[in-house]
C-alpha cells in the first residue's frame, strides 16, 4: 500500500471524516487517501478495524468535501434561540 506522506488533499495523505459508529454515535474516523477518483471522490483506506466485516480493508469511496485534514472538526457558529435580537 501507499506509505509515503504526501500533503492533504493528495493521495497518500491522511485525512479525517465523521461518521457514526454501530451504536449511531458521532465519531471521527482516520484514513488515508488512496486514489483521487477524478469525480470529485476518493478511494480511502480507513486505520480503524471496526469495519472488518464491512469491505475489505476497510476501503470506502467518498466525497473529498466531506475530508478533512485534522482531527478536530470546524467550528460550528452556536444556534441562535427564537427571538435573539442580532
């Protein structure tokens, strides 16, 4: 497999997702990019093994929009409450 680091977003780098585990929990999965798809996807490799039986070595296609490069998600702007003056 691809070992050699490489800048996010390119293949070989590592990237970050969120996505939910078997008990719907938000959880932040760790990957490596694989293949650039040329249709705004990518091949991933995921580090985790909780996907052992889902496909093999954990590899998914997704979006590029939904990668990210660190861990820590973007900020989120608060939720106004109905009725907040701006």
């Amino acid at each position: 497999m691809l070992k050699t680091p490489a800048d996010f977003p390119y293949v070989g780098s590592t990237c970050y997702f969120d996505d939910h585990n078997v008990g719907g929990q938000d959880v932040v999965e760790k990957a490596r990019i694989q293949r650039d798809n040329g249709d705004g996807t990518a091949l991933i490799s995921i580090d985790s093994h909780r996907f052992s039986g889902e496909v093999a070595s954990g590899n998914r296609t997704i979006p590029f929009a939904q990668l990210r490069e660190t861990e820590q998600a973007e900020p989120i702007a608060p939720k106004r409450h109905r009725g907040a003056r701006r």
